[in-house]
C-alpha cells in the first residue's frame, strides 16, 4: 500500500545538491601488452595450460590532468566547451590455473589516457564511474628460461569499460515539497499449527497388521 502525504504538509526547502553540468556515456577499449613478466615464484611453464589464463580489471583512481577552453560550432552557435585529458588507473589480475598449487594469481596496475570534450568550465568537478569493465587474455606466451633466468610470459589483454562521465558542481537549490509518511507495515499472519504427517503403517500397531493414527 502506498503511503500518503500528510495534509498541509508543504514547505519550502533549500537543498544542497550536485547540479550536472554535462554527461556523456561511452565505451573505452584498448590493448595491454605484458612484456617479461615473471611468473609467481615456485610456478613454471608446464605447470599450467597458456589458454587457460584468465583475468578480471579493477579500476581504480582517476586522475583528470588538464582541461583547456576549444570553441565549437554546434547548430550554427559558437560555443566555448572543454578539452579534458583523464588519466584512468585499473589494475589488471591474471588468473593461473595449475594442476599442482591451485590457482596463482598476478595483479599489474596499469594507467591509460584519454580525452573527452565537455561542458566543465573551472571549478567544476569531472566525475567518471564505470557501469561495466571487462578483459580478456588475447594471448599468452610462457618463456621456461634457463639456468640463469627465471621463467617469464608476454601476454596480450584486451579490456573493455563502459563509463559514465559528469561534470558536476554543488548548488543549493529552492523546493517546495511535501513531507512524506512511513508505508504502512505488510500483514504477516501466522500460519496455523500444521501436524506432522503420520506414519501408521509402523507406529502403533494394533495387533492384525493395519496402523491407526
């Protein structure tokens, strides 16, 4: 049941909120090339399958590093916009599946940059968050070493993000609103007693072979 407002509730409220000054969604993707990488200490080349690695990426921090003013003409209007420069930070876990220790896993941080033209003049804050993320191993190649080295892989990671940028800056905003009342608490009878099924063929026994309850 939906609650109603209360009568004669109203009032006016000034609000702190983030006003969005603009917002894009888009989809980054890009390589990773891992070069010389040692594998986990004690794990060698035969110890697992190269196809079977797998990973996961994780972002991280992101850095906006510069934004600068560029004129644009949309629909036949200059406009001034910004030119943003966003350094991401993620950090790349590569799953090694071995037939002797279990999985071992190998975490790499990486940053990539991009640049994103935005309404986010001076004092706005730019805010990137991720609705998805995901990776791939392209390839992955294990070098057993020798005598003198250590056994190291190259690998090829694709990854793949889905984000969501704003530039946001707080306001304080005028409302008139309503006050608003609780919902009303959902019925939860009791269940009658229910008994338990009975088993007559066994318990008691009266003697010619029937049960009785």
């Amino acid at each position: 049941m939906q609650a109603k407002n209360l009568s004669g509730g109203q009032e006016l409220l000034c609000v702190n909120v983030d006003k969005v000054y603009d917002w894009v969604v888009n989809e980054a993707s890009f390589d990773i090339n891992i070069v010389d990488e040692d594998l986990p200490e004690g794990l060698d080349c035969d110890d697992f399958d190269p196809a079977e690695v797998t990973c996961t990426v994780t972002p991280e921090d992101v850095d906006i590093l510069t934004r600068e003013d560029r004129t644009f003409i949309i629909d036949g209007i200059e406009t001034t916009l910004q030119l943003v420069n966003i350094r991401k930070n993620f950090t790349v876990t590569l799953t090694i599946p071995t037939t002797t220790n279990g999985d071992e896993e190998v975490e790499l941080d990486f940053s990539r940059c991009e640049q994103v033209v935005l309404c986010a003049p001076a004092g706005t804050e730019i805010d990137v968050t991720y609705t998805d993320s995901d990776c791939f191993v392209c390839t992955f190649d294990c070098d057993p070493g020798d005598t003198d080295t250590d056994p190291t892989f190259d690998a090829s990671i694709n990854v793949n993000l889905c984000q969501s940028i704003q530039s946001t800056f707080p306001v304080t905003v005028e409302l008139v609103t309503e006050f608003c009342e609780p919902r009303d608490i959902l019925p939860t009878p009791c269940p009658s007693p229910v008994r338990p099924p009975q088993c007559p063929v066994v318990f008691p026994n009266n003697g010619n072979g029937n049960g009785g309850e």
